[in-house]
C-alpha cells in the first residue's frame, strides 16, 4: 500500500510515524525496523523537532522516549494529545498514553519496540561511545496549577488566543534549525521571552544564550562589547576582554533593539552573520564562532532601510525567518490566562491573589500600550495596594489611560 503523504489539514497520513528519542542509536533502531515494515518515519532528537514534524504532517502514530532533552515528556504528549488526537501515542516500554486512538497497526509498533529494547540488551553499546547529549534536567513546559493544560504553549509563553497559537507554531518549526530569527513587536510584547522558547527547543540549548541591549550601551562601547577587545585597544581597555558573540560560542546571541545598532557597526555584524568570523577591537587576528542569532526590534527595519539608517541588506540577512509577537491588545482574549500566570507566580513570594470580576471586565476593555509588561506592572502594584486582602478589585487597579 502506497504511502499516503499530505500537509497536515485535519487527517492522518497512513503508515507514518514520529519517534522522538535523544538516544541516536534508539531513533536508529526504530526507523529501520519501521521501514522494514514499510512505514514512512520522521526521527526528531526531542521535542520541539517532533512538533515541527507533526505541524507538516499528521502522524498515524507517535512513540516517544521516556526523557526529552528539551520539554517534559508529560506536558509534550499533552500538547499532542490535545492538537491530535488521532494519533496513537506509544511510550518507549510499549505502553500506551490514556485511552486514545489506536492504530489499527498497533501489533507492528509494538514489535518494533520489543525488537529494538532487545536488540539494545544483546548488543550494547560500547562503554568508549559518548552519548549524544549529556542527561540534563528537561526544560518544564510552564503549566501554572490554575491554567488548563493548552494555556502554556512553549516554555514561558501564554495564550490560547489565534496570534499566539500561530506565533507558538512558528517558534516550533523555527527552531530546531540554525536559522536567523528576527522578533518583531511593540515594546512589552515579550520578544525575549520568544527568543528564549527558541533556544530552549533548540539543540543549543544546553550552550550559553547571550543576551545584548543594543539601546543600552553607549555606541562608542558597543563594538566592544559585541566583538571583544585586546588590552590598549582604546583608552580605558587595561585588559583584554572577550565580547558577547565569542562568549555565545555553540550557543545563542539574542540582540536586542538591533534598529538601535550604528550604521558603522551594523557593517562589522554584516561580515560576521555572513562568515562567522569576528575580530576584536585592537586585534588583526580573526576568530571563528559557531553562533545562532537571534534579533529584536520595535521598530520598522524595513522603513528604516529606506531611510538609510538601517543598512537594507543586514536587514534581508536578519530577517530570514521574522516572526511578529501581536500586541495585547489584540489579544484580550488571553489576558485571564496571562493574568491568573503572573499572580501566581507573584504568589511566590507574598500572598497569593486572584482578580474580581469588575477587575477582569476592567483589564479586557483596556488598550495595554506597555503591552504584557505593563499588566505585570499593574498586577503587582495592585497585589501590593490589596495587602492581606485575597481579591483584587477595582480600587487597587490603577491604569495609565482607558482606550477611547
């Protein structure tokens, strides 16, 4: 029977599976015993990859191992369950997930998972063999206790909300890859948050992520700081020091404000997207890094090439896959979920508090111009106007300005 492959659109692709292990000799086994079978498989090394997979292509069935390097196994076959749910879901010992579907292939599955685990005991490893990735504590899929399971769609992002569902995609068909990622969004939107979902599915994630202000530093200190410096190398340089993208090596550099970046630096950040070479301030002598970008702006780029203070082609380079963080404001939707996250985590450290209705009502008719900052702001000066009080109403809330 031909292999029936379609993007994904509601049905299932028939005789196609997804196996997701960070165990590379694992993944191997079952692929080829599924193929044997004339299965068509996608292998992911954890989660995020796994998603990305499934966004193309629903599976007739998953098997997962019992440790993800990137997402709690639990909250990834939730996520699954929820988005899929007609796909059978199988645990690395053969066990299945909760009362879901089941292939009508199931028996082959199974063989295929007896077959490797007593392959793996009759022929071990050898002891010199380094695993792929050293065991590391997976990454928590951020589910507070009072959300539903759906309202965490990636580590640190909340929201139930059309935007945030396309962005969550995005994030998990993004970055698995090395690809250059430019966030755009209003300021408040969350666009580190973002760029921390990015490195923490990606393989990276267990190197440096690297973060930079492009707006923060003084611009006769920002090559400095982005590219090192050698000890003379400018008045004040008493030392050599090692600058952010060399301190980011095999991790992630997440620039921040990059529309702030001087035109003559921009340049400089041009040939090193380009070659993955740096030099420092003062030095002749360049050195190659492995880094993964990741960019921020509020602001226009494109507008700002036109005007010539953005060069147009470190923007094209930038913006190799953009992804927009849509404003709360567009999304009032999830400002009960988003809510109910920061008292809970404001909860942590003073006593814990919910919102009244009014409040609420209050909150969802407001245009947030500082955006999901500006709510936590809000949140917790009220929290603290509501002293040992368990609800917040209208007389702790204080807004800037109500929406016309």
């Amino acid at each position: 029977m031909p292999f029936e492959t379609r993007v994904a659109n509601g049905s299932v692709s028939v005789r196609h599976a997804v196996v997701v292990s960070a165990d590379g000799d694992r993944r191997f086994r079952w692929v080829t015993s599924l193929e044997g079978l004339r299965w068509q498989v996608e292998a992911a090394s954890g989660g995020a990859e796994a998603m990305a997979s499934m966004e193309q292509h629903i599976p007739e069935a998953l098997i997962v191992d019992n440790w993800l390097p990137d997402l709690e196994v639990d909250g990834f076959i939730a996520w699954v369950r929820q988005a899929f749910p007609s796909v059978d879901i199988l645990r690395a010992d053969g066990a299945p997930v909760g009362d879901g579907p089941r292939s009508p292939r199931r028996h082959e599955l199974l063989h295929v998972l007896r077959a490797a685990e007593e392959d793996m005991v009759e022929t071990p490893a050898p002891a010199a063999v380094v695993p792929e990735r050293e065991p590391a504590a997976p990454v928590p899929v951020i589910v507070p206790s009072e959300l539903p399971v759906d309202a965490a769609l990636l580590p640190g992002m909340i929201g139930n909300s059309s935007g945030m569902r396309e962005l969550a995609r995005m994030v998990r068909l993004v970055a698995p890859r090395d690809t250059t990622v430019l966030i755009e969004g209003e300021t408040g939107t969350g666009k580190e948050v973002v760029s921390r979902a990015i490195h923490r599915l990606s393989p990276r994630s267990q190197k440096p992520f690297v973060t930079l202000n492009c707006a923060a530093i003084p611009e006769a200190l920002l090559e400095a700081e982005l590219f090192g410096h050698t000890r003379g190398a400018f008045t004040g340089a008493v030392q050599s020091r090692t600058g952010r993208i060399e301190a980011a090596n095999g991790g992630t550099l997440f620039l921040d404000e990059i529309g702030e970046m001087p035109l003559p630096l921009q340049a400089k950040m041009l040939r090193f997207l380009e070659n993955g070479e740096l030099q420092r301030v003062g030095d002749n002598e360049t050195v190659r890094v492995d880094v993964r970008v990741i960019a921020a702006t509020h602001r226009d780029l494109e507008r700002l090439s036109q005007e010539r203070t953005f060069r147009l082609d470190l923007y094209h380079r930038l913006a190799v896959f953009p992804v927009v963080i849509p404003a709360l404001r567009e999304r009032a939707e999830d400002i009960p979920l988003l809510a109910t996250h920061i008292l809970n985590k404001l909860g942590e450290t003073m006593p814990q508090k919910r919102l009244s209705q009014a409040a609420l009502e209050t909150f969802q008719g407001y245009d947030w111009p500082g955006n999901v900052r500006e709510l936590g702001h809000v949140l917790e000066r009220a929290a603290i106007l509501a002293e040992d009080r368990p609800e917040i109403g209208m007389t702790e809330v204080i807004l800037r300005r109500k929406r016309a």
